[in-house]
C-alpha cells in the first residue's frame, strides 16, 4: 500500500513538472524561442541602427578626418583637397568642428545633407541547445539640415532584413522591418559634440520549428540612443572618445501556429551603455582608423532554460573591435568604410560585419 502511494505521488509529481519544464525549454515553446531569437537579433540590429545614425550626426561636427579641416589646418574653411599643413604641430588641438568631410549637416550655405548606409552582419551563437546562425542586413538613409551651425536636425528611414537557420529547434526565422528615427545634434564644445535619437519600427517575421510547424506574427521595437563625441588632434594623429547610451524594447504578438496551437506574445528589452572610440592617422585624402568599444548591459531578460537542462547565457560585459577608413573625395561627398568583431567577450557568440557610408551636401 505504501509502495502504491509513493509510486502515485512520484508519478503526479513527474506530470506536474513536465508541463512547467516544457514551458520553458527553448526546442519546443514556440514562445520562448522566438524570444531568445530575438535576444540575439535585436540588439545587432538595434545597435547598428543606432550606430549608423549615430555616426552621421557625431560626424557632421567632428569631421571624417577626426574634424581636421580639409583645407590644411584645424577650422571649418572648405577647399577641394586635404593638405594637413599644422600636422607638424605639437601637443592636443581641439577645435570648432570641421563639417566639409562630415556625414550630416552643410557647410557654409551646404545646409542640407544625405546620407546612406549600409551593414551586412553574420551572427552565429553556438551555444548547446540554442545554435543559431545567419544574417542580418540594415540599411539606413538619412536627410538632415543645419539649423545653426551648431545644431543639426533630420530624419533616418531604415530596412532590415533577417535570415537565421535555428538549429536548436530544427527551424528558421526569417524577418523584414522598416523604422523611422527622428534625430537631434548639438556641438557641444570646440572638441565634443552630443547626438539624440528615437526610433520606432515594425517587423514581419516568418518562423519554422520542430522541422514543419510554421507560424507567422509581427512585433514593434523601439530605441532611444545617446552619445557624446570627442575628437582631438595631434598632429596627423586623430583621437575620438565616444560614449553613449542605448535601451531598446520589442515586442512580439501572439499567433497560432500551423498546428492550431496559440503561441503567446513576449517582450525583450535591452539597456546598454557603452565607452571608447576611434583612433586613426590621416593622409592627404583617407584615414584610417582602429576601434574599441566596450559594452555594458545594465538591463536584458533573465536566462532562460535550455532544452539540455542548462540555462542560456547572461553576459553582461563585452565588445566591439573594429578597423577601417574615413575617405574624402571633394567639397560634396565622403564617407566611411568599416570591419568590425561585435561580440568580443560574449560566450558563444560570434557577430561580424561590414558597413559602409557615404554622405553628399548639398
């Protein structure tokens, strides 16, 4: 009789945990997986959104030689041709913001700007029991005016577009999004210059899991971003210290999948703030650069239960590891060109990408 009702308990008890292991177990909760999907994606995309943007209003002040002056000097005069004549110079110079070789604002009665750019990343988290790997593409185009000339004002309009094989499930995802960002900078000082942003977005995502269970459901993601920007000289060297800020939200609805079965709705949120910046060596028409920026996540989603009974993981530190060029071409057009490593210090996780921007007055 005891036997029997130790039996009947271990049973009940086995049942009763069941249902609550599933719920959380990322291979089978369609829910959940499309949360920690996102919990990768958002952020890349997020961030290079920001970035992007970023870089355009940061680069209106500061210049895309480090805010050197292409007319040989440090100052906001405007020839056709970069001839770096102070290079011989001794000690830091900070100076009033070149916008000639900038990405957003005129110069002189170039008031109004263009802007476009692109990235392509590669994402691949190797995590067991939460492999996936694939890409992400943004493309960002921007137009901007300069209301004084220490203030520039304009618009970004952003696609997006996902393409990842969820190994962990046996499935996709697949997604497309387009955003619109209001943005604001402000020169500071002769040397720094701050940026705002807010952006708001939709995305359409088709998902596969369990091999040919199929659903399909939309999210809106929202970020707010800001960031100070230094930029000093010595000589041809050019320093630029960055700092900034960034919290983004997404949430997805609920869909029934192809099974008739409703996979609810869930929320993920990110805050990170982020410090380093950019140091190059300009030539008469390029500079190259090298980057770091390390990462800080002050806010994210609690770790989830993977399907081998181990928890996803919960970095909080990491960092972005990048080279590549600013390039002047005249008094109306320039641009950057830029490798970078996203994910140093992530366990798992590798992101990789390539961007480039180009930008013309007019």
């Amino acid at each position: 009789m005891i036997r029997k009702l130790f039996l009947a308990l271990a049973g009940f008890g086995m049942l009763a945990a069941a249902p609550a292991f599933a719920a959380s177990d990322v291979s089978n909760s369609g829910s959940v997986a499309a949360q920690q999907v996102t919990a990768v994606v958002a952020p890349v995309a997020s961030s290079q959104t920001a970035s992007l943007i970023s870089g355009a209003i940061g680069g209106g002040f500061s210049g895309g030689f480090g805010g050197l002056s292409p007319s040989g000097g440090f100052g906001p005069s405007a020839p056709s041709s970069l001839n770096i004549s102070s290079a011989g110079s001794s000690g830091p110079q900070s100076f009033l913001n070149s916008r000639d070789a900038g990405r957003a604002g005129g110069a002189g009665d170039k008031r109004f700007g263009a802007w476009m750019q692109g990235a392509y990343s590669t994402i691949d988290n190797s995590q067991a029991g939460l492999q996936m790997d694939g890409s992400v593409y943004n493309l960002v185009a921007g137009l901007d005016y300069m209301l004084s000339d220490r203030v520039v004002a304009g618009v970004a309009f952003g696609y997006e577009s996902l393409d990842l094989t969820t190994a962990f499930n046996n499935g996709s995802t697949e997604g497309t999004g387009l955003s619109i960002t209001p943005y604001i900078g402000f020169s500071l000082t002769n040397a720094w210059s701050a940026d705002l942003a807010a952006s708001y977005g939709t995305i359409d995502y088709d998902v596969v899991r369990n091999t040919n269970i199929r659903g399909s459901y939309d999210a809106e993601r929202w970020f707010v971003s800001g960031n100070l920007n230094g930029n000093y000289g010595f000589g041809r060297l050019r320093v630029m210290p960055k700092v900034g800020v960034l919290y983004l939200e997404e949430k997805s609805d609920s869909h029934v999948d192809s099974t008739g079965a409703t996979v609810v709705g869930s929320t993920t949120k990110l805050g990170r703030i982020s410090a380093g910046g950019r140091v190059g060596y300009a030539f008469d028409s390029v500079m190259p650069f090298v980057k770091v920026v390390g990462e800080y996540d002050f806010e994210k989603n609690a770790p989830v239960l993977l399907g081998n009974g181990t928890f996803s993981h919960d970095d909080e530190m990491g960092a972005q590891l990048g080279v590549g060029f600013d390039f002047y071409g005249s008094n109306t057009f320039s641009g950057t060109v830029e490798a970078a490593y996203l994910s140093a210090g992530r366990t798992d996780l590798d992101v990789w990408t390539t961007s480039a921007r180009l930008r013309v007055k007019f």
